[in-house]
C-alpha cells in the first residue's frame, strides 16, 4: 500500500521534501498556512551538499538558470579590507562533490522547486490548529475546518513550528543577540566597483557583512550583522532605512558602505535560536528543517540541513518495508540526522563570536589560523560537502 504522507509547512524545506517523497512514489499532499508560496529574504548560499540533492531531483537546468555560480569565497578585513582567506568555490566544488556551489535568490529555489510539486496538492491557508495520534495514523485539523487522516505526517512549518508545539509543548524561541540589514542592489548600480563574481564576507567587531551576486547575476544580495542585547519590535521596523543601516557600518570600508548606500530599500531581520532537541517524532509524526534544527546562518547551512533532511526522509520511508513500518522509518531518519544537524548547530553558534571578536589577540589569532587553515574552502569542508543523505545504509535500524 502506498504510504499517505502530508507535508505540513511550504517553504524551502517542506516543499524539497514534497518533491523528494512525491518522485519515490508516496502520496503526498502540502499543507501551506499562507495564500500563496513565497519567501521572505533575499539570497542564500547552496552549497554542493544541497545542490547535488535538487540536481538529483532534476531541476540541475532550471537551477542554473536562476542562480550564479560564484568563483570564490573570500573573507576580508572590516576596516581595511585585507584579505584573510580566499578560496576558489567553482568548478572546484563540481571536480570534487559531483555539484556546484549556487547562489540564489530564495524566491527563485522556491519557484524552481514548486515547478516539480503537482499544484493540485499544494492546499493553501491551511493553518494547522491540531493534531492527534490515532493508532496507525496521524489527524491533523486546520483552522479553516478542514481535517486530514494519514499515514505519516511532516512538519516542516519553521521555527515557530505549530506541528513542534503540538508534539513537545509551546517554547518561545530566543533572540540570539543578533539583527541583519538586508538589501538588493541592481549590479548596473555597483558596477564601478569591479566586483568579482563570488562571495565576500567582511568580518570586524560585533558584526560582519556578507555580499555575493543572485537573479543571473542581475542583482548583488546583501547581508550585515551587528550584535544587540535586546530586540523589540515597537523598536524596530522591518524595513530599515538604508540610513539606519549606513550608521550600523558607519567606520567600515568604503566598498562595504558603497554597496549598502546604493540599495533602494533595506529590510532588517532579528534573528532567533532554539536549543537541540533530544527527538524530533511521535508516532508517525516527525519535524524537518527548522522546526527541529533552527541554526544561526553562519555556516550557510540551514537550507541546505533542511534539504537533506528530505532526502533522508525518503530513503528511509522507502526501506521501511524491511521492518518495522513507518515509526521505525521515523526514528531511523532522527538517528541519520541529529549529530549531523547538532553539530552544525554548534558551528553556527560558534561562528557568531568567531565572526564578531574585537580587535585584539583573539581577532589576530583567528586571522592567523584562517591565513593558515583556509578553513572555508571546499577541500576543508569536505566532511560536510560530500555527505550523500540519501546514504543510509551505516545508519542500524
């Protein structure tokens, strides 16, 4: 019999899934509480780890219509810009992990993946407001009235997760001490800078900035991070004012100042955490991306977990015919995915001190061992690029 699956939540993560369970033959249906699919945000890094599962998917075309593939990654000095690492990204990334590194605006990966996804099983302004365990099933109600009964269900609604909450009681996320400007800037706009087609990391005390190109290389996404000790949003907006952000950087480079003052319009973002969690599924109940695993952005890597996650998910829902049913197939796929997903976790949160050290003997080491190690190139991350997570042969049932 053919698995009934209901993947709860339509952003990045819920939808590869959908895509993923739907091509390995399940029937499966999305359940997305807005009015339409969309994503907030501007660009996102899709390292090859990602990319190699949506090429798998076959969407590699579509993909490269979209996004750029960026030649470097290289980290620079906030007050003078001197180098402190650079590494080629592209095409080191395909010889060695089989996929390139993309970036991407984020409503383009989602209008790519949406395109694999049957609309008539896109079911929008469905806001779950309940769900129950009945024996070899899941029932989930919206707030709309309408009910669903199915054999294993997804929650890949977020960090504000309702599926979350419903399995392990209500947790407020907390701000993580850190707010970003974002912006977009038409590259015809920054063209006098001479801007090399890859990613660029500024880094400096309480802060850090991050650009690299998106939309065919149309346009120059960028995000700045700067450290606060609260955030409430009767004191904030959500669209900053490019002013409000020139002061945020107000003594960095003058290429970094350039790039934010040539943007129309700036956006701010707080962003918040959560502590692991032991388990991630009920039953036949389980979590994907976020709703489980909210990371701090740091390692370019909360898409990219999310993705996997899918991927994993259908491998193991495909081998639960060799015993135990589903719930098995569930707890298998949390086994695959914690240390993984919790290790980055802790990278994440590591890099926001790493990223942020005032000058001084810390900053100096840090620059040294970057200088040294070159840690963010692709032949260093090898442990995290070349993971198949549809691999799960090494993982016990």
């Amino acid at each position: 019999m053919t698995l009934r699956i209901a993947v709860i939540g339509g952003g990045i993560g819920g939808l590869t899934a959908a895509v993923s369970l739907h091509q390995a033959g399940f029937e499966v249906d999305l359940y997305e509480q807005a009015l339409e699919l969309t994503e907030v945000g501007g660009g996102i890094n899709m390292a090859p780890n990602a990319t190699r599962i949506l090429r798998r998917l076959g969407l590699a075309r579509q993909l490269d219509t979209v996004g750029v593939r960026p030649s470097s990654t290289h980290q620079r000095r906030w007050q003078d810009g001197r180098t402190l690492q650079c590494a080629p990204l592209n095409p080191r990334c395909e010889e060695l992990y089989g996929a390139p590194h993309l970036t991407i605006h984020r409503a383009d990966l989602l209008a790519v993946i949406g395109a694999a996804f049957p609309a008539e099983r896109v079911h929008l302004g469905h806001r779950l407001v309940e769900l129950a365990q009945r024996g070899d099933s899941t029932e989930a109600r919206f707030e709309n009235g309408a009910r669903i009964r199915v054999d294993v269900l997804v929650g890949a609604d977020g960090i504000h997760s309702a599926v979350r909450a419903a399995l392990f009681g209500e947790e407020v996320p907390a701000f993580a001490g850190c707010v970003a400007y974002r912006g977009l800037v038409p590259a015809e706009r920054i063209g006098n800078l001479g801007l090399e087609i890859g990613s660029q990391s500024w880094v400096g005390p309480g802060g850090h900035f991050v650009h690299y190109f998106v939309s065919r290389g149309r346009l120059l996404n960028f995000v700045g991070w700067t450290e606060h000790d609260i955030w409430n949003r009767e004191d904030w907006t959500d669209r900053a004012t490019v002013a409000r952000a020139l002061t945020a950087f107000e003594a960095w480079h003058g290429q970094v100042r350039t790039i934010i003052g040539a943007a129309e319009t700036c956006f701010i973002w707080a962003l918040f955490d959560r502590d692991p969690l032991p388990r991630w599924s009920v039953g036949r109940t389980t979590l994907l991306g976020d709703a489980c695993h909210p990371m701090y952005p740091f390692m370019g890597q909360g898409a990219a977990m999310a993705i996997e996650d899918g991927a994993s998910l259908t491998a193991c829902l495909l081998g639960a015919g060799s015993g135990g049913g589903p719930t098995e197939a569930l707890r298998r796929y949390e086994r695959l995915r914690l240390p993984r997903v919790t290790r980055l976790q802790q990278m994440s949160r590591a890099n926001k001190t790493r990223f942020h050290l005032p000058d001084g003997p810390a900053q100096q080491a840090r620059d040294n061992e970057w200088a040294r190690a070159g840690d963010r190139s692709p032949d260093a991350l090898r442990w995290l690029y070349e993971f198949d997570a549809e691999a799960i042969g090494s993982v016990s049932a």
